[in-house]
C-alpha cells in the first residue's frame, strides 16, 4: 500500500510540475519581450495579437524537403509492406455499439454540415456527438478486424482518457494564445462558462479518437515488422536533462518570439513531460525505441494524422470552426489548414503516446497491483 501511495504521489508531482512549467515558461517569455501578461488569461480567449509573416517560398521549399528526408524511408517501408502483406479476414462480426457510432456520426455529420431552420438553437453543438460517433465506430472496426478494441479490453482506461484529455487539449489551447495559429469562429455568442464546458466537452474527445485510432493501426502487426530490430535508442536519466533542457527553452521561445517558435507548439509539451518521466525513473512511452523497436513512434503519428484529416475535413464546413493564420506557409490548403501544417500531426501523435502512457500507469497505480499486472497482460497499441 505505501508503494502504490508513492506511486501516485510520484505520478501527481510530475503531472504538476509538468503543467507548471507548461503554463509558465511561455509567460515568461512574455515578460522578457515586453509585454502585458493579462491578454494571454483571459476567457474566452482574445485574438492573439501577432504580426504573423506573410507566405515564404524558402521557407516552404526548405521544409517540404526536410520533411521529405524525413518521412520518405518510413513511408517506402509502410508502403512495401502494404503491397506484400495480405489482409486476414474479420476476426468477429461488426458489433451493434458499432453500428450506433456509425449512425452517430452520420446524422452529427448530417446535421453539421447542414443549416436547417429546426436545429437552429443546437448547431454549434454537433461537434461532440460526431467525434463520439466516430471514436465508437473505430472501436467497432477494430472489433470486427481483431476481435478486440481499446473500449473493451481497457474500459477503465477507455473512460478515463475522456478525463484526461480535457486538460491536455486546454494546454495546447493556452499556448495557441502566445502563437495565434488558429482562431475559433461561430462562438462569440458563448459566455465565459459556456465557452469553458463546452470547449471542455469538445476536448474530451481528442485521446480516446488517437488512442482508438492507434490501437485499430496496431492489430495490424505484420504493417509494423520492418520498423522492429532497428538500431536501439536508450532512454535514461541523463536522457532527461537532453530532453528537458531544449524542451523549457522551446517555451519560453514561444513566448518571446511566437511567430518563429511556434512548431514547438507541437513539440515541446510530450519531450516536457517525457523528460520528467525519464528523470524520474519511471518507464516511458519511448521504451520501445531502447529496444530497437519504432513501431510506437510510426503508429501514433500515423494515428494522429488519420485523425487530423477527420478533424479539418468536418470542420470545415461547420457553424463553429476554427481557421488557421500559419506564418511562412500559409498557402495550398486543404480544407482550412495549409497543406504543410498536416505534419504537425505527426509529432502531436508522440504527445498522445506519452499522455495515454502516463493515464495508463495512473490507472494502473490507483487500480493497485494486482490490476495493474492485469493491465500488462492486456497490451494496448501504446505498448505494441
């Protein structure tokens, strides 16, 4: 019993210190630059008030080809093992909840993208019930694909990222504030607390749609082989230093200079809390990767760009929505966001590892050990 106290005690210090220095740092920068801090607290949130430079064809060019070096010999081994690795058959029939999250997502859908007279008073409230709809329907594919999903082999942990993913949206949230890349449109209407629940209602969604996503990819474990054996990455406690450093340096960056630090609006949160993980000894969502294992850090972006692309194509054509002011590369869109800013999908799937792996050893040291050891029986798509 002492060690489990300590060990939610340990879990709650990091969380903690993890979010002081998310929601510090970038203020701090703002002081170092001059300005007034009261903007960046008030709610709703104020349009950001930053210069953003105009479109860059350097810059675009530059970071297509980074980018191109990047993920070409990924995708060249994804794609040769699509082409050379047939498709087993269903391993159960498409479950009846399925089939309430498909017919979920349709109507929300439906109703969404339509302005009918009657639905009026409800129409900036489809996007909940639609992304309810669709984390359903993957958990039913992945049922009907694998004979399990993460809804029913983790149900507890289903639940919980619901929870979870309410503070860890807000924190992304709070640091568009500093940067100004996307603005909500169709919510003047809402007052502070209508805004905060219902924002808070929308946010609940984004981990369990990641996490679902992932865990469908993963059933898929032949996909995932050629990024296994690869050369071992060690993480450990001097890892931490390396990866904390640079990581409160990136925030305060977006304080002090938003329009050319923002990437690290997506990069910087997870390496935050991976190297408080890493210095405090506890096992992280890169684990994997000492073992020569990549998969991890394949699946989970790809499972965030799958869902990326569900998120613009459904926003744009709703009520309320968000539009997107991206510095140097704001051209060639699909739906509203630039076409280059898909790719800060893919570190954001590296921040939702870590944020499910952290809900998981939560769950796992407040469940105690006998459930926890439950839990590593049943391995979910954050350990495969």
């Amino acid at each position: 019993m002492d060690n489990r106290r300590q060990g939610i005690h340990g879990s709650l210090s990091l969380l903690a210190a993890g979010a002081a220095l998310l929601a510090g740092l970038p203020l701090v920068g703002v002081l170092a630059a001059g300005h007034d801090l009261r903007p960046y607290l008030h709610l709703p949130p104020l349009p950001p008030n930053v210069l953003q430079p105009p479109f860059s064809w350097p810059v675009f060019l530059g970071l297509t080809a980074l980018l191109a070096i990047v993920l070409l010999p990924p995708a060249r081994r994804l794609a040769h093992a699509l082409r050379h690795t047939p498709l087993p058959p269903p391993a159960s029939s498409f479950p009846g909840w399925g089939w309430a999250g498909v017919v979920l997502t349709a109507t929300a859908w439906l109703l969404a993208w339509n302005r009918y007279s009657w639905f009026a008073p409800w129409q900036a409230y489809t996007f909940f019930p639609l992304w309810l709809g669709f984390i359903l329907t993957v958990n039913g594919l992945c049922q009907w694909r694998h004979g399990s999903c993460l809804l029913g082999k983790a149900p507890s942990l289903f639940a919980r990222l619901f929870l979870y993913s309410i503070p860890f949206w807000w924190f992304f949230e709070y640091l568009n504030r500093f940067v100004g890349n996307w603005r909500y449109v169709g919510v003047e209407d809402f007052s502070p607390l209508g805004y905060a629940l219902h924002a808070s209602l929308c946010f609940a969604t984004v981990l369990p749609a990641v996490a679902s996503v992932a865990d469908l990819l993963a059933g898929f474990t032949s996909l995932w082989r050629p990024f296994t054996g690869q050369r071992a990455l060690p993480l450990h406690r001097r890892s931490g230093v390396l990866i904390l450093a640079p990581a409160c340096l990136g925030l305060l960056l977006i304080g002090r200079y938003p329009a050319y630090a923002f990437p690290l609006l997506w990069i910087a949160p997870g390496l935050v809390f991976l190297g408080l993980q890493l210095l405090a000894g506890q096992p992280s969502a890169l684990a994997p990767l000492a073992r020569g294992d990549y998969r991890p850090v394949v699946l989970w972006p790809l499972a965030a760009l799958t869902c990326g692309f569900f998120w613009e194509m459904w926003n744009a054509r709703s009520l309320a929505h968000w539009e997107y002011a991206v510095p140097f590369v704001d051209r060639f869109h699909l739906f509203y966001m630039p076409l280059i800013g898909y790719a800060g999908y893919l570190p954001f799937g590296v921040e939702c590892l870590v944020a499910v792996n952290l809900a998981r050893q939560a769950s796992a040291r407040e469940a105690g050990p006998e459930a926890a050891a439950n839990g590593k029986s049943r391995k979910l798509a954050a350990s495969r």
